[in-house]
C-alpha cells in the first residue's frame, strides 16, 4: 500500500488476528517483559473477545472497556488514572475511532502527565513533548483511519468536542483486520463509510491540500465509492466482499487527511455531535452534499473532483462528471438511510437558533481550513435550508 511510505506507522493487513500474532507485536515493541493495556468499547465482538480470552493465557495484560462513542475527557482520565504506577509499555486501541482516539489520549497522558482538558483548544495549558510508550491501533470500522493520524478527538468536560493533533499521536504500528469488520451492522458500516469519504473529500477542498495530498484523497474517495456499497450490502447478510477494501480505503483516506486537517464538513458535525449527539459518521453524512456544492465556486476544488469523477465514470471533460458523482453521493445516502433534513435526524431547530449554535464552528480551525470562505451568511444559508 503506497501510504506506507509516508506515514511513519507500519501498516499490517490481515485476514484474521491470533492472540499468538498480537503477543508478537507487543513483543517487539517491548520484549518479553512488556506489559500492554487494551482499550475497547464495553460491545461484544466475537472475533476480538476470542481473541483477548487466548491472549490474557498467554500474557499478562490490562483491559479497560470504558470507552463510549465521542469519548469523553472523563472516562479517558479514569482509566489512565487506574494505570498510576503501573509499568506500562504498550497501549493497545482495539475499535472504532472511539477505542483507538482513547487509546491515543491515554498514551498521551502517561508520557506527558496532567489531565487530558490540560491539552485541549485555544486555551491549551500543556503541550504534548514525548512519548513513552508504543502505541498499537487496531480498527473495526472503516472508518475514522484514526490508526494512521496524528489526531485524536475529545470531549471535554465543559462539553466541547476538540480534536488534538501532534506527530506524537501517530500510532507505531496499524492492523487492518478484515474479520474485525464483518459483523459491522449497516447503520454503522453506512455512517462510518461516509466519514471515510468525508475525509477523502475534506482532503480535496482544502486550503493545505498539495500534490501528494491530492493524489491519496483521489485515490481513497474512488476506493471508497467503488466499495461502500459492496460492503453495506455485505452488511445486511454478514458477509465480507467489500469490507478488507474498505478498510484499506479509509486508512488512505485518513493518510491523507493527516496531511491537511478535515474542512467544513467536520466543523459542523462537531455541533451536531456536541448538541444532540449524533454519532460522527452521520454527523459527517448530514452536509456532505451541501459543502460540496459550496466548494464548486472554487475552481481547483471542481478539477481535483473531476479527477474523482473521471477514474469512477470514464473520460468526458465536462461539469456532468461532477453532477453524476454528486447524484452518486446523494444515491447512496438515500439507499443507506442517512439524513438531509434536520426532520430526518428528529430535530426540530429554529432559524432564530442557527447563529448561536452554529456560528461558533467558526472558530475551529478545521473550518478555517475549508478552500471556499465560511462566514456567518453561508452557515445560515446551509443550515436553514436543512430545516
Ligand atoms: N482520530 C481521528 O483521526 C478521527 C477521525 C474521524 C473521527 N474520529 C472520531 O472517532 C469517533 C467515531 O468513531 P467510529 O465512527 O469508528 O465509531 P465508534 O468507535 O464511536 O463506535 C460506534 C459504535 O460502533 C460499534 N462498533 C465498532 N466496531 C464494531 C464492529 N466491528 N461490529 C459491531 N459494532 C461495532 C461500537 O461498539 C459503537 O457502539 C468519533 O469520536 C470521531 O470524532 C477520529
Ligand atoms: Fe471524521
């Protein structure tokens, strides 16, 4: 996989995970001695929980399951602070973004001490500055590709949802598990495929993009838009065709997006997360049609997405390549169930409310990184034509 070459995390891609191959990895990251901790969410998953049973035979390790999706400053805290004097040397995430941002946080804070609010936003009052532990991620959906970025996201304990970005949270080694994502349900195998191409997308209308940026962000959104559907209708029977595909596309796309920051698609699912707590994929679904009519005014924005459009609909050189990928984009929304409205998601929203909740992702800098302006008139626009 060609990503490999320019994320410093070692990518592995594997049918199934044996306790014996992840008592492996910990010992070349620590040796015979090191002691690892797991993180997971506090969901059964047979292939994981299988193997976690053969691995506590083999090696002594500390599970924690308190991981809840958008995790919180607080659960994050209380299980690093049942590690206090404990030797950790491997922090292992096993999960959806939830489990490995976690597992990212807790690795932060055990080499950089204080508290994980500590960290977060403009108001920042530590700094990230080492690591001391190896960090293995290990993602079942696909995805955040958050075993390949230098990003976590946090929910403070003041209720703001904040990402927090530094090389030092890039994990050591990845392991794309097909068999981790076969019982992925199709809600969440359709809501974290479109956070997948979200990023792939963000990537494009990007004020940071460059050449090599582009080219992962083409690739991974053609990848993702050949296979999302192969895999949600693998969801609906457990099957597999599709899924080690889209594994591999949303780490790329997470290659890529690790390069220029998300855009304003992400700035405003943060509210829709913060507010009513929709899950991030859907969050990340809601305007995905609408920010990418808006970033047609700029000009390098609509060639990049021709190139997107060409490699999935053959040659032509006109605007009807982006329409069809648009009505694509839309199509699948439609067949997978994801809103439009705020009807859909049941929120009833007030146009005199737009401005106090949403105004304020203007002061994120993922929005700042959006290739067309935001201000004020645009998010209202956006937004009220949702009501
Ligand atoms: N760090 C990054 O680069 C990055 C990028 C994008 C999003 N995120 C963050 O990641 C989080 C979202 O992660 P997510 O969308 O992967 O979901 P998640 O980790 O929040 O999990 C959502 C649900 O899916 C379930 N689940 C996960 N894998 C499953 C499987 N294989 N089978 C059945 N159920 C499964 C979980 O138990 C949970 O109930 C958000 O907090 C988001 O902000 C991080
Ligand atoms: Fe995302």
């Amino acid at each position: 996989m060609f990503e490999q070459a320019i994320t410093s995390t070692k990518i592995i891609k594997t049918g199934h995970l044996t306790a014996h191959d992840l008592d492996k990895l910990i010992f070349y990251c620590g040796g015979e001695q090191a002691n690892p901790c797991l993180i997971i969410d506090n969901n059964p998953l047979l292939q994981r929980d299988i193997m976690l049973d053969e691995l506590r035979k083999i090696r002594k390790v500390e599970i924690f399951d308190k991981v809840f999706p958008d995790p919180k400053v607080t659960d994050i805290m209380a299980m690093t602070d049942q590690l206090k004097g404990k030797a950790i040397h491997v922090v292992i995430g096993i999960g959806g973004g939830s489990s490995m941002d976690s597992a990212k946080g807790i690795a932060a804070v055990l080499s950089n001490g204080g508290d994980l609010d500590d960290y977060l936003g403009a108001g920042a009052t530590r700094k990230i500055e080492k690591r001391d532990v190896k960090l293995i991620l290990i993602p079942t959906t696909a995805g955040t590709g958050s075993e390949v970025t230098k990003v976590g996201v946090y929910t403070s304990r003041s209720g703001r949802k904040y990402t927090l970005g530094h090389p030092l949270m890039q994990a050591d080694i990845a392991v794309l598990v097909t068999a981790y994502t076969q019982g992925l349900p199709p809600a969440i195998t359709a809501s974290t495929a479109f956070d997948a191409l979200s990023h792939a997308l963000e990537t494009l209308w990007n004020k940071n993009a460059s050449p090599l940026s582009d080219r992962i962000a083409v690739e991974s959104a053609v990848r993702i838009l050949k296979w999302m559907e192969t895999a949600y209708d693998s969801s609906l029977s457990e099957a597999l065709e599709g899924r080690a595909e889209m594994l591999e596309a949303a780490c790329m796309a997470g290659t890529g997006f690790s390069m220029t920051g998300t855009a304003a698609v992400h700035a405003l699912s943060f509210i829709l997360s913060e507010e009513w707590h929709i899950p991030h994929g859907i969050a990340c679904a809601f305007t995905l049609e609408d920010v990418f009519r808006l970033n047609l005014r700029n000009e390098t924005t609509r060639q990049r997405l021709k190139l997107v459009a060409k490699a999935l609909y053959g040659e032509g050189d006109t605007d009807d390549l982006i329409d069809t990928l648009l009505k694509k984009i839309i199509t699948l929304k439609k067949k997978f169930g994801l809103p439009f409205t705020f009807k859909d998601l049941n929120i009833e929203l007030r146009t005199d409310k737009i401005g106090e909740l949403f105004n304020k992702s203007l002061d994120d800098p993922k929005m700042k990184n959006n290739i067309v302006e935001v201000n004020r008139e645009i998010i209202f626009e956006l937004i009220k034509n949702k009501i």
